[in-house]
C-alpha cells in the first residue's frame, strides 16, 4: 500500500545573505538579465521534503529515465571519525532526511562564470544547531564553471549544484548540548546519485574525482572545500565514493568551520544519457502543472525564460 504524506515546504525568494558572504559575494554566481538563453529539454524535479532532486527530460513521467541525487544522512564527528551529538533532545545527526522540511526557492537566471544558468536552491534547518543548503544550477550554455583550481567543461543541460553548511553550533562549544568531552572536527555528508536508467557507476580510471553514472552522464568531484572563505583540501580519501548497480554513494567530508563551509561537483552528460537534442533553440517557459514553479523576467526589454522547469512535489509517496 502506498500512502502520501503532506509535505511541509514552502516556496520564495531565499536571502543570499543568510550564507555568510566571501569576497562581497555568497554565492559563485551573479544575476544574468541579458541575452536570450536557448530552450532546455531538461527539467529538475525539486521534492522539497527529503533532500532529493531529479534531472529528467522536461515534461515527462514516471522514473525509468533520468538521474537522481539523494541526500541520505549527516552527522558531526570527532577527530576520530566517531559520530557525536548522538544522545539528548539536540542531535547533531540526521539519519534519514525522509522527513527533513526544506524551503524551496524562487527560479532564478544567473550566470556561473561566462554561463547563462538557471538557479534553483533549498534549505533546511539541522535541528537547532546548523543549516544546510543546496543550489542546483541547470547549464543553458556551454563554457567553463568551478570556484577553486578545479574547473570543468560543462555543456548545455548539465547540472552544477552547491551544497552550503553553515551557522553551525559544534559539541564542544558554549551551548551545545552534547556529552561531556565530544568535541567536533567535521561534518559528514553521505549523498547517493543514481541512473534510473540502469547501467553500472564505476569510478573512473579508479579516481575518486570522476565517476562514471552507467552511462554518457559522469559526476565530477573535487578534493577541495570552502572552509571559511579559504579553500582547503579534504581529508585524506575523501570524498569517500562507493558504488553499487546504478547507484553511486559519496561521503563527503567538511571539516570544522567557524562561519560556513561550501562544496561544489557537477553532472555532465546530462543530454545525452536522458536521449535528447541539447543543441538549442527557441526561448521558451514552461509550466509542469500546479505544482510547477517557473519564471518570467522581463530585463532590457527582453522576456527572460529561465531554461528551467522546476517541479515542486507537494506530496512525496
């Protein structure tokens, strides 16, 4: 038997400025009201309770293609890997993120380095000690993307997203409420992507950077994170990557931060595994019903379509 529950989300414009700000800015993308982008045949499926996300073609159905992106579990841990926080009203863990409520944003154009892109974003409260965002970033163009000494080639229909911790109460800090001696040193992130259409994830040439979704789409990772405004290497084997049938599991590991922390891979391929034409074409917004959230932006005289169509399931089975 299937049962529906009623999703608790809400959707509006999210204030940048709740995530601390490096170098004048909070995020790596400004605004983009120029030229016209070229319709998108993707769409991103936006479940606004449960931390996932999924990259289908846009307008269809069912779940026999597309990739989807699953966030599992977090937990904080001491120098020694050990899970902390784990005992009280106040956990400084989330085992499931089943029923984890998320504030889904407004669709926004903007332009990650020379590339026109879509922005969706979503984020949640960890219990009362933490928060946690995602930016979800649909390419409208091809070009370059990356916020450290990594970079990679991304074309249309890819998808970049961010994923954001901050205002964060660690054990071992004034008010936390942890047992005597847990002290904090990094947050882990466990998050699964997995290729509805079948096919076996296999890392890369054995690299933990690149790793292959069963098909043309690759996930691209990198070493390094934001750690308060300066960018850090991760710990040793980290992101931990695992891969089983289509599904392919990541540990990500942040270590200890003072105001925020940000981390940030991509998906490539996402065209060509979903079996579409990402050549381009005419601007167009599309709706997906009326759990749909699109966008029209007149800028310059020109009506901006956001290349992206975003479903917000109200109601997840």
């Amino acid at each position: 038997m299937v049962s529906s529950v009623l999703c608790l989300l809400t959707i509006l414009p999210l204030s940048s400025a709740t995530f601390p700000s490096c170098n004048g800015t909070a995020s790596p993308d400004t605004p983009s009201t120029g030229n016209s982008t070229p319709d998108v045949p993707v769409e991103v499926n936006v479940q606004g309770q449960s931390g996932k996300f999924t990259i289908v073609p846009k307008n269809s159905s069912g779940n026999s293609v597309g990739i989807r992106v699953t966030m599992d579990a977090l937990r904080e841990v001491d120098a020694a890997g050990s899970a902390v926080g784990q005992t009280g009203n106040v956990k400084h863990s989330v085992n499931t993120f089943a029923a984890q409520d998320f504030t889904v944003g407004s669709v926004e154009q903007v332009t990650v380095g020379s590339v026109s892109a879509a922005k969706i974003s979503f984020e949640s409260t960890i219990s009362s000690i933490g928060k946690l965002g995602v930016d979800t970033y649909l390419m409208a163009g091809d070009g370059d993307v990356g916020m450290n000494n990594d970079s990679w080639s991304v074309d249309i229909g890819d998808l970049k997203w961010n994923i954001r911790l901050w205002d964060w109460t660690w054990c071992g800090d004034s008010g936390a409420t942890c047992k005597n001696g847990e002290v904090g040193d990094a947050i882990e992130l466990d998050i699964t992507v997995q290729n509805m259409g079948g096919g076996s994830a296999s890392k890369k040439a054995g690299s933990n950077k690149t790793v292959s979704l069963g098909g043309s789409a690759e996930l691209q990772l990198s070493t390094a994170v934001q750690t308060d405004c300066a960018w850090v290497e991760m710990a040793d084997g980290y992101p931990m990557v695992t891969t089983q049938g289509s599904g392919t599991t990541i540990t990500f590991r942040f270590p200890r931060f003072s105001s925020s922390s940000l981390y940030d891979p991509v998906i490539s391929g996402s065209c060509g595994e979903l079996g579409l034409d990402c050549g381009g074409g005419s601007i167009s917004t599309t709706s997906g019903g009326s759990n749909s959230v699109s966008s029209t932006t007149a800028g310059a005289g020109v009506t901006l379509a956001t290349a992206l169509a975003i479903t917000v399931s109200a109601y997840i089975a």
